[in-house]
C-alpha cells in the first residue's frame, strides 16, 4: 500500500482542493454572524468558511451564500443551524425567491421567527450552514 503526502492539491486554474473530495462529503460550509443590524445587500461578517466566498444579507430574514467554487450540480443538500437568545426560528431554503433559490453558485435562504404573528421574516445572531452533495 502506498501514502501520497501533499501540501494541497489544485485545479487548473490554481484552486485549492480537498483530497480527497468524495461523494457526500460537505462541498461547502460557514459559520457566520447574522443580519441583525446589517443593512440589505451588504456581505455578514464570516467567521470561519470552506468554499464560501459570501454570505449577503437582502432583507429581513432573507440570505444568499456564495460558493468560491461551483458545486459539481444544484441537488445538494443544505443543512442549517442558528444561535439566537430565543430559539423560535426556523431557516429554510427560500423557494419564494425571485429566479432559482439552490444554484451550483449560490443557496437563497431565509429566517422566520416561528412563534410571531404569521411567523413573520426576522435576522438571527449566528447562523452555521453546511452543503452536502456530490
């Protein structure tokens, strides 16, 4: 049996790679600070990310993640996670948007505070968001 050691692995246009890259694994994740104060159309502070270029706030309550790089189809799998003083909300993947919400180039989600009047959009402290696919 061989081992193949390397710094990092790259593409030809010069992007850095996972490797290896396999089918299910997480194409994409971010760990971000919410929209709470953050004006429509402006980029969230990213904490930490793994093929995430940016996250933009563009309303209340509506997001859009960013790929660095295109995800290999629009079938993958978003998974969400939040930290907010209460724990009344629920994210999902914004299919009242305008054109296409999953993309291999971005995901469009929004936050609703569940327990409001008809669940109304609201901003979120942190939100932790994973893509899975192949």
């Amino acid at each position: 049996m061989s081992t193949l050691k390397v710094n990092n692995l790259q593409n030809i246009g010069g992007t850095n790679l996972l490797a290896p890259i396999q089918s299910g694994s997480a194409k994409a994740w971010v760990n971000v600070n919410g929209g709470s104060g953050v004006p429509a159309g402006n980029n969230l502070s990213i904490n930490d990310s793994f093929n995430v270029s940016s996250v933009t706030d563009t309303g209340e309550g509506k997001y859009t993640v960013t790929f660095s790089d295109p995800l290999g189809n629009a079938n993958y799998c978003p998974v969400f996670g939040f930290a907010r003083s209460d724990s009344n909300m629920i994210v999902y993947v914004d299919d009242n948007s305008d054109g296409d919400e999953m993309t291999t180039s971005a995901c469009k989600f929004r936050t609703t505070n569940s327990w409001s009047s008809g669940g109304t959009l609201d901003e979120v402290g942190r939100l932790f968001l994973a893509f899975f696919g192949d």
